[in-house]
C-alpha cells in the first residue's frame, strides 16, 4: 500500500510548528524594529535644545526631555535583554520570561506616567511645535500597542 503522506512530491506543505516559528519570528522582529525607532527618537528628543521640551512644567518633577531620556534608556535595557535573551536558548523558559517581561512592565507603567502628566499638560497649549506633541501621541498609544503585544508573544512563547 502507498502512502501518499510520506512522498516528497504529493505532500510537501509546511509543518504547522514551521509556521509558528515563522509568524512568532516576525512578531519579534517586528517588535523589535519598532522599539528601536521609539529608542533612538526618544534619546534624539531628549537632547534636542527645544525650550518646549527642556522646560518643567507645574504637574510634573521633571522636563520632557528628561522624560524622554529616561525612555531611550528604559529602551535600550529593554532591547539589551530582549537581543541577549532572544537568542539564548539555554535558560529556562521561566527566568526568560521574567527577565524580559520586568522591562517591559517597567515601560509600560512609563510611558503612562509620561501620558498622564505630560500629555494633558502639553496637548491643546500650543506651547510646544506640532511635530513634538504629534510625535508624543504616537509615542503613547503606539508603545502600549507595542508593548502590550509584545508581553502576549512572551506569554504565549512560554505556554
């Protein structure tokens, strides 16, 4: 009897842990590429010489741009971990979760602080250009998407 599972020919569709792999491969990389972006324009805006963004507001102990600072470096550990725990396979499934979702955590609860004070204090002011304020939207709510997506990958990659 011929099994036609088995022929090379007939049956060559990928496994479906190919697939997976796959789409988990790009998640990660498409995670990845975003919290490079948000890291180099967080660390670019925070040395920028903007009044706007170099100036303390009432509602918050620090500038903008320090908060901005704090972000590229919140973002850069976060990539470190994510790129040295990412391709090491020899630790176990549970420390690699936990040292890379404690970053992310601390990001997450960041980035609302940063949209709670900053953004009420800067949106509809006019005191600050366009641009900045545009930027500081899409940095809010596109890091929590971010984020929050990136938290279930290592979630589900541990199941």
């Amino acid at each position: 009897m011929y099994d036609s599972e088995f022929h090379p020919l007939i049956y060559s569709s990928p496994s479906p842990s190919s697939c997976k792999k796959w789409i988990k491969f790009f998640i990660y990389l498409t995670v990845m590429l975003c919290m490079i972006a948000f890291t180099i324009t967080d660390i670019i805006y925070g040395c920028s010489s903007t009044p706007c963004i170099n100036q303390t507001i009432q509602s918050a102990p620090m500038s903008l741009g320090a908060w901005f600072q704090f972000s590229g470096m919140i973002g850069c550990i976060i990539l470190v971990f994510a790129i040295a725990f990412g391709c090491c396979w020899a630790i176990p499934p549970s420390l690699h979760l936990i040292l890379n979702i404690i970053p992310q955590i601390l990001m997450f609860s960041w980035l609302l602080f940063g949209n709670v004070v900053y953004w009420k204090s800067y949106y509809g002011n006019n005191t600050c250009d366009n641009g900045i304020i545009a930027y500081l939207m899409v940095r809010f709510y596109a890091g929590f998407l971010v984020i929050i997506i990136s938290v279930y990958h290592e979630i589900k990659s541990y199941d």
